[in-house]
C-alpha cells in the first residue's frame, strides 16, 4: 500500500476552514483547472454516509469515481474512501486541527493500484507528483480563501 501526506498551516480558525470543506461548491473550487475531472453530484455534506461521484476525462473514455465518507468528527476529520473507481484502493483522509488562532490541514491518502507490486514500483513517482501538484493547488485555495 502506498502512501501520500500534505500538510499546511491555514492562517485562520478551525471553524472558518471546516466550515470552508462544507461548502455545496468546494470540490469545484478545490478541484485544479488542470485536471480533467467533472463533479457530477455531491450528496451529505461531510456526514458519514455522504457520496461524490467524479468523471475523469481521459480523451476518448471516461471514468466514473464514486467516493463516500466513511468517517466523521465535526471539526476533527472526515474521511472518504473510493466505491467505484481507477484505484484498487483509495482512503481519503482530511485532518483539521487547531493551532492557536490557525488551523493545521493534513490531508492523508492510503492507496493502491492494479497491478502491484510492478505497477506501484513503475507508478508511485508519477502518482505522488500528480498528488503533492493537486494538494498544494488545494491548500493553497483554501487559504486564500479562509485566511483573514
């Protein structure tokens, strides 16, 4: 199983940057204009339960990514895992934790992909790369849009 951690100071409180994730829109806004992903629905929130269907566009076909939340604590965590989707496995797992008037986000991805051990030793590079890309997009917006 591979593994990828991001995580950054937001200079603002732990309830302005949760309450930023619970947006309706947040996926879009954290989603990199780079990448060829459409949101197709987003259901529940942060809620356990609550379910993201992605599609990937990769020219000529298109792949459907389903992502339900698995874990939650209001104002701690939630986590997601991939229902259906390009990965063997994918558990999402987004930290928040205060710090003073600031707020540590750490997001934590346990993958896997088809096809290992071969495939994760030829693909953990080029995965990790297209993670820490998206990730630091992602906090980057985040601040940018909590921060006082």
């Amino acid at each position: 199983m591979l593994k990828f951690s991001h995580s950054s100071l937001i200079k603002a409180p732990l309830t302005v940057v949760w309450n930023f994730h619970q947006r309706q829109d947040a996926v879009e806004l954290l989603t990199p204009p780079w990448q060829p992903v459409k949101v197709v629905r987003r259901e529940g929130g942060l809620d356990i339960g609550a379910e993201t269907e992605f599609l990937l566009m990769f020219g000529l076909f298109d792949v459907r990514w389903l992502a339900r939340h698995v874990e939650y604590e209001e104002y701690k965590l939630f986590t997601d895992q991939q229902i259906e989707g390009p990965m063997k496995l994918w558990i999402h797992r987004h930290q928040f934790q205060a710090e003073g008037n600031y707020t540590r986000l750490t997001d934590s991805i346990q993958y896997e992909v088809w096809g290992e051990p071969l495939s994760e030793f030829c693909l953990d590079w080029w995965i990790s790369a297209r993670l820490r890309d998206m990730f630091t997009y992602r906090h980057h917006i985040t601040a940018q849009s909590c921060e006082l």
